[in-house]
C-alpha cells in the first residue's frame, strides 16, 4: 500500500502539457473577464453623446459591473470551497458572457445597467476562483509566474476590448463589441470537458479515481494502483470559512489586504473607465484616445510577466510594495503634460504598476492563506476592492464633472497607491502551514 502526498506530488512537479492546459484554460477565462470589464471604458464617449449622460451618470453606470462583482466575489467564492470550483466557473462564465451579449440590445441607460450588473455577478465570482485553480495545479518553483501568466489575460482582453473598438464602433456601433462579448458561451462544452476540478475538493469526496488520473497527468511517472491511499495537509474542517480569515494571526493581514485591494482597483477601473475620456478632454481625437487604454493595459502584461518572476526569485511582498510606489509616481508625472514618447511611456508604465500590481496582489493572497479557504480569502478581498472598483469610475466622474485641471487628476488616482504600498509593508508574514492544518487520508482506491 503506498501513501500520496498530493501537495507534495503537485510542488514537486515539472511542468508539462497538463499544466499548460490548465493555464490555458485559466488564462483564457480571464480572457473574457479582462475583455467584458474594459469594454465600458471603449463606449463610455459614444454613449455619453447618444444618451445625453453627464460625467458623474456615466461613471455611475460604469460601477454597476463593479457593485455585480463585489455580490460575486462574496457569493460565489466561499460557495466554490463547498461545491467545486469547477461547477462554480462553469455558471459565472455562463452568467458574465450570457448577459455582456444582451447589453448590446439596450435600449436604454436602465436595461444596460441591469444587464451589467448581472454579469458583474460572474465577472467578480470567476477571478478569484480561477486564480485559485491555478495556484493549487502550479508547480511550486513557477507558482508566481503561472498565476501572473494567467492573469495576464486580464490585460489581454483589455487590449482586445480597446482594439475592436477602434474598429468596430464607427463601423457597427457600440453595440457590436458586447456582441463579441457573448462568444465565450460557444467554450463552455469545452471548458466544461477539459478544466479540472480541485484535487483538494476531490480528496474531500472519496473521489478516488479522478485524484489518480490527474496525478499520472501531473507527473506521467505516477501509475494509479487499487491500494494506494492518497493524503494531504490540509486545514482543519472546523468553524465557519470566512470567520477563518481572522484566525490563526491573520486578522490584521486580512484587513490590510483589503485596504489594498480596494486602493488597487480604485485606480485600476478609475483608469480603465476614464483615461480615455480624460485624454479626448486633453485634445486627442477618440481613436486616439482608445490607444492611450490599450497601451495601459499593454504594458500591464510586461509588469505582470516581470513581476511574476521577480516574486519567484525574490519577494512577492517587496515586490508589490516596489510597483505600488512606482504606479503612484508614474500616474503623478502623467498630469505633467510630457510630449507623445514620455507620455505613452508613463501611460505603459502606470498600466504595468496598477493592473500588473493587482494580479501580482491575487497571487500574493493565494499563497497566504491555507488552501481549504484560499477561494474564500481570495474572494473577500476580491470584494472588498470591488468596493475601491466602484468608487473609481464615480470619483473620476466627479473629477471631470469639476473640470479640475489634468494634473490634479491623476494626482488623486496616484494617493490610492501609496495607502497601499504602506498597507502592504505593515502585513505580517504568514505563519507556517504546519502549525494550523492536520494530515488527511483517503481510503484505497478502488479496482476499477
């Protein structure tokens, strides 16, 4: 009879074509999150002109997704450490990609935010499920970069959100590209046949023959026998879940971690909803405009990429520290009216230190907590940021409703980012995993 360490089988492993799978799969739902999220900040304009919106309107608008989110992240990641976390992406793809489609036959600033507010719901509950996903199936030497990879997407679908606008709005309308939003419900069979489950919740289910299958595929020199037991270390199955983000020490982290989300998406959808609109106030015409955002979220993939790997080889903590601190100075100098190079440069810069922060942040937070409420920690602190997400846009709103000059501007998007640099530095180190979890076992697997 032999004893599998699942954790330890999964840290240990190279990776290979499964975990590209994975990651594939991941990235790609985070694809469409990115895509169905920046796609306000491409329409804002033409909807402000054709449905006669004042500034502080649109912004409002804009964060009913981020109030859909917020519900999402509470709702659907706590229940994804009950019931699965695949069942759980399944519905929230099914939910954001569903309802993105039916934004485009809006008639009216009501249906839209209705609409949009729904898919918020499964925007907000996929994210920090999935970041999960991939933290438990990642090798342990390559955590960080394959969850930045992944989370890479996010920027990704920004800058595919901003690039069909540019095409297909004075071609088709703004209606066109939340049609495009709706294709991924053409994915699911595949999603639903290729994503696996969680190894953890599997184990949890006397889901013998799944756990043997995926272990071969994580490491091929692993063949399944009808008497191997499999185990792992595992937090204790007492309490309720979100009460347990406070114990164990984790209190003031839990809080702190917070603070930072809600600093990070404050600027992150005050950027994405409003640089565009701030730059056609500047004078830019609004092709031009729309660059300035999928240059944002272009360099948001190089600063997640070089940030992943930073945090493998170095720290994750003084790494989001180094790029909060950055993005604040860069959104500072943006308002300095700097000529094209300079300024396309801090635009790049403040998308890789305020998005690439936030999926540096989402990988920092799943290796905190103990895996049988990662989803859980995850998905508050996905929420509670959810919270600066919605504040972003109306604050932005406010500011161009002001007509403060551009400087001022990005000064109060920069302040957010210091709050959270300092958020950061006060967070404790996580304690180590032995001293809170117990060793679980499942029986032998049964002869198939």
């Amino acid at each position: 009879m032999r004893s599998i360490n699942i954790s330890r089988t999964v840290d240990e492993s190279k990776f290979n074509r499964f975990h590209g799978l994975v990651l594939f799969l991941c990235a790609f739902i985070i694809v469409c999150d990115g895509f169905d999220l920046v796609i306000y900040g491409s329409v804002v304009s033409v909807l402000m002109e054709e449905w006669q919106l004042t500034a502080v309107q649109a912004g409002t608008l804009g964060s009913y997704a981020l109030i859909g989110m917020m519900c999402g992240a509470f709702i659907f990641a706590p229940l994804a450490d009950k019931i699965g976390r695949k069942k759980v992406i399944i519905v929230c793809v099914l939910l954001f990609s569903l309802f993105t489609g039916l934004i485009g036959l809006a008639k009216n600033p009501t249906e839209f935010g209705i609409y949009r507010l729904i898919s918020g719901l499964g925007l907000g509950g996929v994210l920090p499920i999935t970041v999960a996903l991939m933290t438990e199936y990642a090798p342990k030497p390559l955590r960080n970069r394959l969850v930045t990879i992944m989370m890479c997407g996010y920027s990704l679908g920004g800058i595919i959100a901003a690039g069909l606008a540019i095409f297909l709005i004075p071609k088709f309308g703004w209606e066109s590209v939340f049609f495009v939003g709706a294709l991924p419900l053409l994915t699911l069979p595949i999603i639903i046949k290729l994503l696996p489950e969680s190894l953890e919740f599997l184990l949890a289910r006397n889901k013998h023959k799944e756990i043997g299958r995926l272990l071969s595929k994580i490491d091929p020199s692993y063949t399944p026998e009808k008497n191997d037991r499999y185990e792992s270390v595992i937090p204790k199955k007492t309490g309720i879940t979100v009460a347990k983000l406070f114990g164990d020490g984790r209190a003031l982290s839990t809080l702190l971690f917070w603070v930072s989300f809600f600093m990070c998406l404050l600027m992150v959808y005050g950027l994405n909803t409003w640089l565009p609109k701030l730059m056609a106030q500047a004078g830019y015409a609004l092709g031009s405009s729309l660059m300035f955002l999928l240059v944002l979220n272009a360099g948001a993939i190089l600063g997640s990429v070089i940030g992943g790997w930073a945090a493998d080889r170095w720290n994750t903590k003084k790494v989001v520290i180094c790029y909060f601190i950055l993005g604040g100075i860069a959104l500072t100098l943006l308002g300095t009216h700097p000529n094209t190079f300079v300024l396309y440069t801090l635009v790049a810069i403040a998308g890789a230190t305020t998005i690439g922060t936030q999926i540096i942040l989402y990988s920092y937070v799943s290796q905190y907590y103990p895996i049988q409420i990662r989803s859980t920690g995850l998905g508050w602190a996905s929420g509670v940021g959810r919270i600066g997400g919605i504040v972003g846009p109306i604050l932005g709103g406010v500011l161009l409703s002001a007509q403060l000059p551009l400087q001022l501007n990005f000064m109060v998007f920069a302040i957010p980012g210091v709050i959270a640099a300092i958020a950061i530095v006060i967070i404790r180190e996580k304690k180590s995993p032995l001293s809170e979890v117990s060793l679980e076992r499942s029986e032998p697997i049964e002869k198939v």
